[in-house]
C-alpha cells in the first residue's frame, strides 16, 4: 500500500526509461518481471511460451496512466484489490502503473483532486486507462450520486471521451449490481448502456478478484491489445468456464456425491454443494482457480455455495440456499438437466457440458437483453441524465 | 494449493479426511507424455497446477509421487520462490509465493533448466558494470591507502 500512495502523484507524462530500465535502478531484476509475467500468463491461462515473452514485452513499456473513477458503489471493489497487495510479487503491478486520481484513495481532495484528473487526461491523451467502479444512476437527470458538483454521468462522459479503454470494475459498475436491484431506485446502470464509442471490459464480481484486475491491466500493456472478452464484455480467459467446471468438489458431483446441508459429514468430505443452493454451474468466473485472499481459498472451499454475483442481476434471481433446479425460468430447464447427470455417476459427457455452456451463455445474453430493455426503460424515465453517447 | 491446507487448519480434533479424486494419477500420464516428447522435440511444457480442480491432497499425492531429484533452489524475487527437479531428470516444480506465502504460481515445467533460474543478458549488463565500477572505486581505495601509508613512512 506505502507503494500505491507513493506512485499515485507521480507524473504520469511518457517517460524516458522503460520499465525494465526504471526497474533496473531499483535493483529490482529482470527475474522479478518473469515471476510476474509468469504469474500473469498463468492465470490468464495462456501459453506457457507466453510469460517470456510477456516480459520482454513489458520490460520495454512505459508506465501506464490510470483514472479511476468512484460511482455508486460499496468501495468493495477497492478494498478487495488494495488489500490484496502485499509488497512482493503482486505489488509488482504498482510499478507498472501511474494511478492518477482516485477518490479514494487520493491524498488532495476538491479542486485540487478535480484539477488532477484533468491534468492527467491532458498529458495522457487518448493513452489513459479509465477504470470506472459502481454503477450510474440516470434517474431524475443523476442526481441521485454527485461530486464535486457534477453528477457521475458527467464525469464518466467527460473522462470517457479521451479514454484508451475502460474497465468496469465490480458488478454495480458492469451491470448495475446491487443499486440496480429491482425496484431500481435510482436507474442505476452499467457503464456500457451509457459509453459506446470505446472498448469497454468488464471485470464482474461482489468484489471481483483482484488478479483479474492485474491481468487485464498486465496483457493491455504488454500484448498492446485487449483480451478476448465474451458475450458479456467479460476477459474469457477468467470468465470463459464456470465456477462449477473448475471447482475441487466437481469429481464428486461427477459420482452423485452432494452435500445436503452446510458442514454435514458429506459437506466435510468435500461433496458438492449443489443442493444447498451453489450457483457455481451458472456462473462464470475464476475464483475456483485464482481464488481469493492471495489464493487461500474461496466461499466454496471454505464450505459455502457461490452466490453467483458475477452474473447479470444476480440479486434478483432467489435464494441463496436453493438448489439451482428449483429457480423459475430458463435456468430451470437448464440445471434440472445438470442435476440429473450428476446424480448418474460418471454419465456426464463433453458434449452434454458444452451444450450445457452454450445454454447458459444464451440465457446470459438473453437477461443482458432484458437487461437493455430495462435499462432504456428507466432511462426514459429520466428527465436530463439519459442521453447516451 | 497454498501452504495452508485443510487438514493444518482443522484445529479442532475433527477427524481428517483425505480428498483425494485421482486427478495426480491422470497427471503422471500426461508429464510422462511431455517428457518423452521433450526428448524427441526438445520442446518445453508446462502444467498449470492452481488451474487444475485439485484438492491440496491431490497436490501432496502428485509430489509424492514426482519425489525429489538432485536440484533444489530457492529464490528471493519479489517474494520467495520454490525450484526443484523431481526425481524425473527433467521435469521441474516451480512454485512462486505472494504476500502471506501463498503460491501465486504453481507449476510442473518439464525443460532442461527452468527459465527462472537463468540470468537474464540485461541483468548481466547491469552487473557487468556494477562490477568494474566496484572494482575500480577498490582499486582508488587501495591506491588512497598506499599514498597514505608512503606519506605516514616519509
């Protein structure tokens, strides 16, 4: 952390020296960036050939200018990738990056922050990374979440338009999230029904995992384009398999083996959760891998089933105790057949899982276009905020 | 996956339960694959452990079953590091350690010698010249101390 707020104020302008070369001065050797290149390439499930590369690669770059930008939102997202960086080898992005303001985390505060922002967007011009965390409330002209006088929507189109690219950080700011939970008070959005003339990635999650971050912002820099992402604008290399297809207990749901009720004599032998309500075959995300915590475990390991909170809307879809096969709607149809090949022991094939994968992406593209409808709907409502870019 | 398992952090008197599902066997065949195709091709592989469903029992399973060959190394890079040949000449773990000494990376390399270890041609240049300039600022200090013990003699 001493590291973050050391780097946060440091000008951001293209410099001289690359990143191995200011690295170098430190003292800090070439291994260090193989170690993270490895890191990174490792959970971005690319080619082991890729971690060399991806260090020469990114021993060669300059630091990259970050805003991030604060909307409505928890400060969860922050408090999950700050806390996560020790001084050691996830530290490293730190030295990658030039974080140049940040509500949050900023020492200044008033004008002075504002004038910070618009400096760095200055010097930075069309090169900055635009990190957007919490959603935007459109409802009644915005007013419902301001600062510094304006309203969170001017401030994403202001700092959009110069933008290289942005990443919607945590649920709220990719779909909405929980401000965006039915009633929907505020007609809060993700930034994608609002930005549409720059890339944008989303990096869901309620936190999302801070490696996620890491090797989004990791592969831009030294692979100089974006991620694959997929149908959700989601990196595929962290979204692209379910919680449920990466999970330790998938052997045992594979033989029928559930858990029926938390820390019974089943839930201790490590049998699936599925019946006490997991969302781990509907969701996509990495925490079965990267984990959480600097990978010590993740809610299912610590014997809690996932919540599903990197999907769509995720507060709004029923208990979090009840089997899957028991919700309303598609998904329904989808689960009853998961469950049912995994009560047969050893029956579940390839083809039946991709067919499952294909199902859910469709019915993740059609809540994203209810979503859509949703969106406009509560945009039409407002009476100023609502008009897109 | 990371040194806390769930057996070290069952703390209280529970009876410990191996979940083993088999994933290290199946491993062994896909390593002994690699292997014999490095001796034809000379092409490096490497299997990432942390993205496999292994339980932490599996993990033990697995480096069981690998042993420990002549090589073991460790690293301070930006955290603490792991590097050792298995008994199989060869194939190599590689185990690189965040904040909390968790394993960020966790790896079977199966190459002559893993990158890791080999010194990188910049870090060589950098040394190179930290040394002359060492060695020239020494050979000024002995100088410095001659002209002082001459002037001390006269």
């Amino acid at each position: 952390m001493a590291k973050l707020y050391q780097n946060m104020f440091e000008a951001s302008v293209p410099q001289a020296l690359t990143l191995g070369e200011q690295l170098a001065q430190k003292g800090v050797s070439r291994r260090s960036i193989l170690k993270f290149s490895s890191y990174v390439a490792a959970i971005m499930a690319l080619p082991p050939s890729a971690a060399s590369a991806m260090a020469e690669s990114l021993a060669k770059t300059r630091r990259q200018s970050v805003i991030w930008l604060s909307f409505q939102e928890c400060t969860g997202c922050t408090e999950s990738i700050t806390r996560s960086f020790s001084p050691t080898l996830e530290d490293l992005i730190f030295d990658f990056i030039s974080l140049d303001y940040s509500e949050t985390l900023m020492d200044v505060s008033g004008l002075a922050a504002e004038a910070a922002r618009k400096q760095a967007m200055e010097e930075n011009k069309g090169k900055y990374i635009l990190v957007v965390e919490g959603s935007i409330p459109l409802k009644d002209g915005g007013v419902y979440s301001t600062s510094a006088g304006e309203t969170n929507l001017e401030v994403l189109k202001d700092s959009a338009k110069d933008a290289l690219a942005i990443i919607a950080v945590g649920s709220c700011a990719t779909f909405g999230g929980i401000p965006a939970a039915l009633p929907n008070p505020t007609g809060a959005v993700g930034v994608d029904k609002i930005i549409k003339d720059k890339p944008i990635i989303n990096v869901s999650g309620c936190p999302p995992i801070p490696e996620v971050m890491t090797g989004t912002i990791s592969y831009i820099l030294s692979m100089g384009k974006l991620p694959d992402l997929d149908a959700l604008g989601r990196p595929l290399a962290f979204y692209g398999e379910t919680i449920h297809d990466r999970c330790y207990r998938r052997p045992f749901y594979e033989k029928g083996l559930f858990a029926k009720s938390f820390d019974d004599e089943a839930a201790r032998k490590g049998h699936c959760l599925y019946e006490v309500g997991c969302k781990g075959p509907t969701t996509y995300n990495a925490c079965a891998t990267l984990k959480w915590n600097g990978g010590l475990t993740f809610p299912i390991q610590s014997g809690h089933g996932c919540l599903g909170c990197s999907e769509p809307d995720f507060w709004d879809k029923g208990s979090f105790y009840q089997p899957l096969s028991t919700h309303k709607g598609d998904l329904e149809k989808m689960v009853v057949g998961g469950a049912a090949i995994g009560a047969t022991a050893g029956v579940t094939s390839a083809v039946v899982m991709r067919s499952r994968r294909a199902k859910a992406i469709k019915t993740a593209q059609k809540q994203a276009e209810i979503k859509v409808q949703k969106d406009s709907a509560a945009e039409d409502q407002s009476a100023q905020g609502g008009q897109h870019d | 996956m990371t040194r806390n398992s769930l057996d070290e952090i069952d703390m209280v008197g529970r009876e410990t339960i191996a979940m083993i599902s088999g994933l290290s066997l199946a491993l062994m065949t896909e390593i002994s694959g690699h292997l014999d195709a490095f001796t034809k091709t000379g092409k490096a592989q490497t299997i990432d452990l942390r993205a496999l469903p292994m339980t932490d029992d599996d993990l033990r399973d697995l480096d069981m079953r690998l042993g420990k060959g002549e090589v073991m190394a460790t690293l301070s890079v930006s955290g603490n590091s792991e590097v050792w040949e298995t008994a199989y000449a060869g194939v190599w773990r590689v185990r690189h350690f965040g904040g909390g000494e968790k394993a960020m990376v966790d790896e079977i390399v199966i190459t002559k010698v893993p990158e890791i270890l080999i010194s990188h041609p910049d870090d060589i240049s950098v040394a190179a010249v930290r040394l002359r300039t060492a060695q020239e600022e020494m050979s000024d200090d002995f100088r410095d101390d001659e002209v002082r013990d001459d002037e001390d003699v006269n």
